[in-house]
C-alpha cells in the first residue's frame, strides 16, 4: 500500500503535517508493506530535506498513491479521481463554503475519509483539539495585554515551540485577571495548561461567583455549570449530548464576574446559545475578551462574527449594534476566533497529531485492527454519501445548508 502525504493548498496556508518524516520511517519499518510519497513543499514546518534524510521518497507526482492525506480542505483541481482521502472536510455540519467540495468528492468517486469522524468507543482518536485550547489560551492572555497595555507577548507563532511559548509567558506579570472557560474536552484541557503554566491558579465554580482575587484565577465549567433541563429536571450528560435542544443556557452570572471567557466546548447546532445578543448589553457584563477557541460562526456566542486568521487575530465587538467595531475602541469587546489555531505551533501539533494516526488509524487503514474506526468516518464513496451521512443529500443537491 502507497500513501501519499499531499501538499497543503488552502488559502491560507496551513503549515501542519498528518505525519512527521519520524512517523514515516517508524510506519514503513513496522508495516514493510507500506510506503510513502512526499509531495515536495517548501512552506511544510517538517522541510523536504527531513524527509529526504530518513529515506522517505519526495514526488510531485500521487497517482500511484492508494491513500492521499492532508490536514485541510483540498482545492478542487487537485483530488484525484477514485482515491481515498484523509482530511479534514468541513462539511459534515453543512458548511456552505465547502458545498462544491463535498460535490466534487461524490463527482469524481473519492472515498473521503474525514479525521472528525474517526473514533473508538465513541471517542475520537485524532485531533488537534489540544493545541488549539493551548495556542488559543496563549492567544487570549496576549489579547489582554495588547488591550490593557499591562504587557507585550510576541505571537504564538513566532515561538520555535511550546516551550519557547510557555518560557515568554513565565517572563511576564498577569495580575488580578478572572478567567472563565466552558468545555471539559481536549481543547479545554489545553487551554488550562496554558493558563497553569502562566502561573494562573485553578478554583473552583462556586469560588469564582463568589469572591474577588488580588492574584489571576481561572475556573473551568463541564456542562452541568452552563446549562440545564429547560424541564427543570435533574442534569444528566447524556441526555444532554443527545437531546441538546431540551436545554438551556445558564451561563449568564459568569458574565458579570470574569474578564476573559475562552470558548472552549463542542457546540452542537440543536444546543442553545450561550450567551444572546441582549445579553452582551446587560449594564453588568463584564468580560472584555472573548476567545472563541471552537469557533463557530454564527454558533454559542453570537459576537464570533468571522473567522480571523494567525498574522490578524483580533478584531472589536461592539455590544450595541452587534456588529464588528474597531479594534480596542471605548466599550468594544476583544474577539479572537482564529480557526486554525494549531498552525501557530505545527511542528508540535503534527507530531502529537502524527502519534495518534501511527498507532490507531494507519494499523485500520491497513487492515490490521478495528475497520470500524475507518468505516464509521467515510463520508463518501464510490460516488454516494454513506449512510451515516446521507443526511447531507439536501446539502448537496442545493436545498439545505446555509444561504
């Protein structure tokens, strides 16, 4: 079996890679059936040489290549006819922008295989979700200094790795901040390590209503903390991630007490909003910064107007009209929804990234353990959605999605 490790084509560029040249090279030693071709990319944070010294073959040319894998969406002219692919589509939630994506695919017969989708015991088995709640925290204390002049930390992504990320925050003096985050996944987790290793100290929900600090506190919230059964009844987790629409927000009181709120949960588009407009106009809302660390426009919180991008990730809030404001400017709430925030740090995230493909998903895509893992993530194939998917058929034929 040839797998082909395609050159990113998304605009803007992401330098992150499925699999490191280490990760080839231990692959291809286990499993002697396997090989690899490297597409030649001189903007990759893995360079072409790295490959080339552990032996890994470079070619522009994949047409021998059996699995293509990417990280982003793959620009149109580029799939292959009849391949199978790994990346990430963007199209599962009826992403408008990735209609003709999803067209193309079924056109040309290509069985996509989707990384979101890949899970075991109904957990998912890779993600970058880690580093995006890191960078994303790391993001949102830059945010703050930039905003209040206290301090200046240079962009993630001038850092070599975390651990330059990480030394620039312990140079710096963060104090009597409030920070809120909502989620309990691998993004909130990242984000915590970030706020741990600034020197920000973890309390309790309760805690953090009740009382002011003189020292920088952050609390984390699981969805018991955030919504409840619109019933009244008593909160139960999976009811909730099975029946989001029979919930509703609670989150409100955390807004008149914290200064930062890094969004950090799954939002589920049955799920109630966290916040609405109005409630961004209450005379006792406090938060000044808002990182949107999941994302989703128009989703949880509705001040994530747009996406913005890692050289530009700030941009105004403005409360009164709900529309974008200049950045800064009296009364404006700081944004940061930066979508592809693991790209700040690619060479970490790609070998973390890198270790979960190697150990779950490349023994499936080979057939040496669960095919369920790959099966359960196929979108599309051989011209047809499949029938986890065929809810997309709307989306597709130009009667669903948005407008």
């Amino acid at each position: 079996m040839k797998i082909g490790i395609i050159r990113e084509t998304k605009i803007p560029h992401d330098y992150r890679v499925p699999l490191t040249p280490i990760h080839c090279r231990r692959i291809t030693d286990r499993y002697p059936e396997v090989s690899f071709l490297v597409q030649p990319d001189k903007s990759r944070c893995y360079s072409d040489e790295e490959y080339r010294n552990l032996e890994i073959v470079l070619s522009e040319d994949m047409d021998e290549c059996d699995i293509l894998m990417g990280i982003k969406e793959v620009s149109l002219d580029r799939l292959i006819s009849g391949k199978t692919y790994l990346f990430f589509s963007h199209t599962a939630k009826k992403q408008f922008h990735n209609r003709e994506l999803l067209r193309e695919i079924l056109r040309k017969k290509i069985r996509l295989i989707d990384y979101e989708f890949l899970t075991k015991n109904d957990l998912r088995v890779v993600a970058f979700g880690r580093y995006a709640g890191i960078v994303g925290a790391y993001n949102a204390l830059r945010g703050y200094g930039k905003m209040s002049g206290y301090y200046e930390l240079k962009p993630a992504w001038q850092c070599f790795d975390k651990a330059d990320m990480f030394k620039n925050l312990r140079e710096v003096v963060i104090s009597r901040l409030k920070i809120v985050i909502t989620g309990g996944g691998r993004v909130a987790h990242g984000a915590m390590e970030t706020l741990i290793s600034a020197g920000i100290r973890q309390i309790n929900p309760d805690q953090f209503l009740a009382n002011e600090f003189n020292y920088p506190v952050f609390t984390q919230l699981d969805p018991v903390y955030y919504v409840q059964r619109i019933d009244k009844r008593k909160f139960d987790l999976d009811h909730f991630f099975h029946f989001p629409q029979e919930y509703e927000s609670i989150f409100l009181p955390y807004t008149t007490v914290a200064d930062l709120y890094l969004v950090c949960h799954y939002w589920d588009p049955r799920s109630p909003r966290m916040l609405t407009t109005e409630d961004y106009r209450n005379k006792d809302f406090r938060i000044r910064l808002i990182a949107d660390i999941s994302c989703d426009i128009n989703g949880s919180v509705p001040s994530t107007l747009r996406a913005s991008n890692i050289q530009d990730p700030f941009y105004g809030y403005d409360p009164l009209t709900g529309k974008e404001s200049l950045l800064f400017s009296q009364g404006s709430i700081t944004i940061m929804a930066v979508d592809n925030l693991p790209g700040e740090l690619p060479r970490d995230s790609s070998y973390e990234f890198g270790d979960q493909l190697e150990s779950e998903v490349i023994p499936a895509l080979i057939g040496k353990s669960g095919q369920d893992i790959i099966k359960n993530a196929v979108i599309a194939e051989n011209g047809f959605l499949t029938d986890r998917f065929r809810y997309l058929e709307d989306f597709v034929s130009n009667s669903g999605g948005e407008n």
